[in-house]
C-alpha cells in the first residue's frame, strides 16, 4: 500500500526563516575584508565601532551566512549593513541590497537604522529617527529569505514632525506584505 500525502503550495510556505545569530563576534579579520566597502556605504570609524560591539553572524542555510556591521557618525541612528557570503562558492559577496516602498524617503539602500533581530517577529525590524525630539521616521520590518537576502514584510511612517512621540510600531502602515 502506498500513502500519498497531497499539500496545498501554502502549506509548504511554512514559517518564517529563522537564522543562527552568533552575536557580538571579534574576528577583525572579518572586518578588514569588508571595510572599504563599508566606507563607500557609509564614511565610519568602522575599526572603533567593530572594538566596542563587534558585528553580528546569521547563519541562513545552506552555506550562506549574513555578517551585520554596525556604526555610527550621529547621535540618534546606528547604521547597519548587511553583507551576504556564500561558503565554498566563488560568488561575489556584496551588500544586501534593502528594499523599500516607491516614494518613501531612502538615505541608502544599503542600510538599515537602528536594526535588531526580535525574537517575537522571527525578524529583523528597524527604525529611523529623523530628529533628535523622536517624533517622526519610519519603522521596518524585514526577514530573510533562504538564499540570504531580506524581504520586506512591513513599512510604517510619520512625516509630520509635530513633537509628539509615537510608539514607530504605531506609525502608519504604508506597505504589509502577506507571507
């Protein structure tokens, strides 16, 4: 007898990915690979910030593996970028190219501010201060896809920088993508 199991295609869509994170790693080696693409991205002490917090590793599958650089020339945004590398592959390794909705605002399209993985999202999730007062910017939420780059799944914002804080998460949905 043979049992034939018929799953519809959103089935197999199952969870979100959810990468290794190897947080807070000191390998400077790994650093001076990638710092003069970093500086083209974005001018940085990038050897003082990687001395305070180091950078983060996820381990996506499948050999690929996403570093997180971090660093800072202002007060109120951290700037991250993300680098994707293929073991045992001669691919070349660039920045993870982040994608946002048309007409919205983009500084870089290599950086994300103020970015931290929440455990609750199964996501990588980020906020932009646009002034001091934090009553304005954009909140993002993005997760990887299994051959390592991010997908946008949430865009909010406040344009109006009236000095009246709001929680990001409660700007203004501008783009949800369904999973």
């Amino acid at each position: 007898m043979t049992l034939v199991l018929l799953l519809p295609h959103t089935a197999l869509a199952g969870a979100p990915l959810e990468p290794v994170l190897s947080p807070n790693l000191r390998d400077e080696a790994q650093l001076d690979q990638y710092v003069s693409q970093l500086n083209e991205i974005y001018p940085c002490d990038w050897h003082d910030a990687h001395k305070r917090s180091g950078y983060n590793l996820y381990h996506i599958g499948n050999d690929i593996q996403v570093l997180e650089f971090s660093c800072t020339v202002g007060l109120h945004n951290l700037a991250s970028i993300y680098i994707r590398q293929v073991n045992g592959t001669d691919e070349a390794i660039k920045p993870i190219l982040i994608h946002r909705p048309k007409g919205q605002p983009v500084i870089s399209p290599y950086i994300l501010y103020n970015s931290f993985w929440d455990f609750s999202r199964n996501a990588l999730t980020s906020f932009t201060v646009d002034r001091g007062l934090s009553d304005c910017g954009s909140f993002e939420v993005h997760r990887f896809t299994a051959d390592g780059q991010l997908k946008l799944q949430e865009y909010r914002a406040k344009r109006t920088c009236d000095g009246k804080f709001q929680e990001p998460t409660n700007y203004q949905l501008i783009y949800y993508a369904e999973d």
